[in-house]
C-alpha cells in the first residue's frame, strides 16, 4: 500500500500540474484525495455548506485545513466560481433591460468582488476562530485582491445598462471596480443577523424605486430573506460562514 | 502520458476498491479525475446545480455522462447523501418536539425516499432528455430501492415524535417506509409548476393546524415557496431538474 500511495503523488504530479498561484501554496496531496481522509468527510462538508444544508458553524472541522487550503489555491475554486459567474453572465444577458437606471444588481464585497484569501491563508483556512483584532489589521493594508470573474460580472452588468449596488457589512476597497451605484455599509454597532441586514437594504432599494435584477454573494445571508433579487448566485466560500 | 494513464487505473484499483453496488457499475476512472477533462468541468457544473446557481436545465452536458455517473454508483454520492442526513438528524434532535402529532417532516419520494438509479444508469444518467413512456414503465416495475441515509432520517423522526409527509410529483412505493402520517399526491393533469404545487401543499398542511418543522428534498423546487420548512435539506441529485 504505501508503493501504491507513492505512485498515486507521483501520477497526480504528471497529470495535474498546479499553476502556482500563491507563495503559500502547498505541495502535498490535490483537494480530492484529501476530501477521502479520515474524520470529517470534507469534500461532503462543504458540499453540505455550499448547499445551505450546513449553517451556524464556527470553524471549518480542523481535519479540513488541507482540503480547505487546496480547494481555495488549486484550480477548483476559481473553476467553481468561474461557472458560477458564466451562469450569471448568461442569465444578464437574457434580460430585457429597461434602461432607465433603476434595475440594480446587489453585489456583496468579501469574498464575492475582493478576496480575503491572503488573510486566511496564514490563519489556517477557517479552521480557527474569527479574530476581529488581526482581521481588521489586515484590513487597513488595503490589499485584498480583486476575484476577477467577479469583476468579469460588473463589467458586463454596466455594458448591458444595469447598475451594480454593493451592500456589505465589513471592509471595503476598489480594485479595478468603478462605477458602483452607491454603497451602502452597514453601520457600525449594528445589532441583528446579516439576513436582516441585507433584506432590509434591498427593501430600501426596492422603495426607492429600484428593481434588484440580480444578487450575488458568497454566503447565504447575502441572498436570503425578502426580497429577493429576481435571480441570486451564490459564490463558494468553505472559509467562514455570517448567518 | 499512455504510461501514466495506465498507472492511475492500477492505482485506483488498489486505494479505493469499489462495492459493487450495481451491475452496471463502470470500472474507469474515477468522478474526480473526470471532472477535470475538457468540456464542461462537471464537478463545477455538479456544484452549481446543488448551490441553485444553475437552473432549468434539460439535461446533463453530454460531456458529463461518465462524470455523473461515477458520481452515483462511486462512494461520493452516498457520502455526501450522509452528511446531509446527519445534518438533518442533529437539527432533529434539537428540536422541542411538543409531541401533540402536529409535528410534521415533508419528505420527498425520488431521488429522497427512493432511488431511480437503476433506470437513469440504464439511459444515460440524465444526459438523454426525459423519456416519460420508458420512466413509466420503469415505475410500474416498482423496484426502487430505498436510500438508506432518508430512511434513516425517517425512523429517527418516528422515535422523536416527528410525522413525516409525503407530498410527491411522480412515483411512490414503500421500502421499509412504515408510519406516513399522510400522503399528498399531485392529482394527474396538474397544471402549474413543481415550486407552486409542493408550496401549495405545504399551505395546506399548516392551514390545517400542522408546523413544518422540517423538510428534505433532491429538488429546490421540493423546498422553496412560501410556507417552508422550519429548516430544510437538500440532497445531491446531478441526474434531473424539476422546477
């Protein structure tokens, strides 16, 4: 068994070169082989997330570090997104679109336009608890990346004439965005679930006239809760889960 | 890359030696690797139509057949049908059950009760459009095996004080499923979408004084509209969409 192993790394090393997309990137092992590991089944688990089937969890299972890390580095994440946003893409274009301004479409900004991935690949994919403290200093660098096919999204919402909103509850920066109806940040010391949050601003959205068209965000309290956009995406994120 | 090739199929023989849970089970491969090939990624496709990203679609992207298969006779399938299942158990058993009978638990028949593997792994795994007479013939056969993950659910449900609900759109039988509190069945010549009737039955369930307190389902149109489920569960289904 442990020649077979050896050839198994030696075979995947052949047939799936890794791009190499990241300094902290891992060289052991791809996120399929390691979603069969012991504990935690962790390719079902975040199947489990992506799917609304799992909700309230803190931390990713701490068997999970590897497979989390290889999912967001390798190729599937991007892969998984990229599918995602074709399909938003596609959906846009189908629209009948008034232009007249008013038909918007919600954009979340963590880990759906920005990504947050350098933070938490040096603070162990999820696996650990929220720490506002270190999270917050990364903030201020301001160094978040941009998640391109994201921005793939925005360029083409404003070439078809829909307005991209952003409603967001922690940071923010601009990277390639520009062009953003108006934002609307949750204030500081707001207290109730992120739910009724986002509902409650696309309820104001919708009173002041505007027709949400779209909606597309990483976690499920981005998208849930009236109303609704006409048609929602949900990004992958196995990182962290905002109920 | 020939050479190679051929050690992966020798390798995989040895690391994940495959109950044989089906006569027409396939020997290649296996459904990670598959969804890596050109075309469609089918592991991303497979994702997007569990997270609701992608919607009416007719049938599995061609490319994808030997993918979605693998993926239902392989262990992933069932893996990722478990989590889900204990999922729904741990939610169970945190409930108050009032025990007053008027706790209820709707399940859906295929793909969640009952399997129809046996017919979609003769015809294609859903990338042949939909064939009502050969389906039917299938049904009046009545040899859908039972998933053991739902019934699991099912039994724990009873031994809590929880009465499940059926409410199905297509073919019924019973294997092992003993304590139906009631059966809701689409009358033949409905009109109107699978959301509208299943949401519509939920109505009356809880016009009639019943509190969902859960719901499990292969389709989103099995749980979304208005009254949902307390809480609810989707599981896997890459072979078909109803919406």
């Amino acid at each position: 068994m442990a020649a077979a192993a050896k050839v198994v790394l030696l075979v995947a090393a052949v047939r799936r070169p890794r791009p190499l997309i990241h300094v902290l990137h891992r060289v052991l092992g791809s996120a399929g082989d390691l979603g069969q590991r012991a504990g935690v089944p962790c390719d079902s688990w975040r199947l489990a997330v992506e799917a609304y089937n799992k909700r309230d969890w803190k931390t990713v299972p701490a068997n999970c570090d590897d497979y989390v890390g290889h999912y967001m580095l390798d190729r599937q994440y991007r892969r998984d997104s990229r599918v995602v946003v074709d399909e938003a893409i596609a959906y846009a274009e189908g629209l009948k679109v008034a232009g007249n301004g008013k038909e918007v479409w919600v954009f979340d900004i963590d880990e759906t336009s920005l990504s947050n991935l350098p933070y938490y690949a040096k603070h162990g994919f999820g696996t650990k608890p929220y720490n506002a403290t270190s999270f917050n200093e990364y903030v201020l660098e301001g160094s978040a990346p941009v998640l391109m096919g994201t921005l793939r999204l925005f360029k083409k919402l404003i070439s078809l004439g829909i307005k991209p909103r952003a409603i967001t509850v922690t940071n923010l920066r601009r990277q390639g965005y520009s062009g953003w109806e108006k934002l609307l940040l949750k204030p500081i010391g707001f207290k109730g679930t992120a739910i009724g949050y986002k509902s409650g601003a696309r309820q104001k959205l919708q009173n002041a006239g505007y027709v949400i068209v779209g909606n597309i965000g990483d976690q499920w309290s981005d998208i849930l809760g009236a109303p609704e956009g006409a048609r929602n995406f949900k990004l992958p994120d196995p990182i962290y889960y905002i109920g």
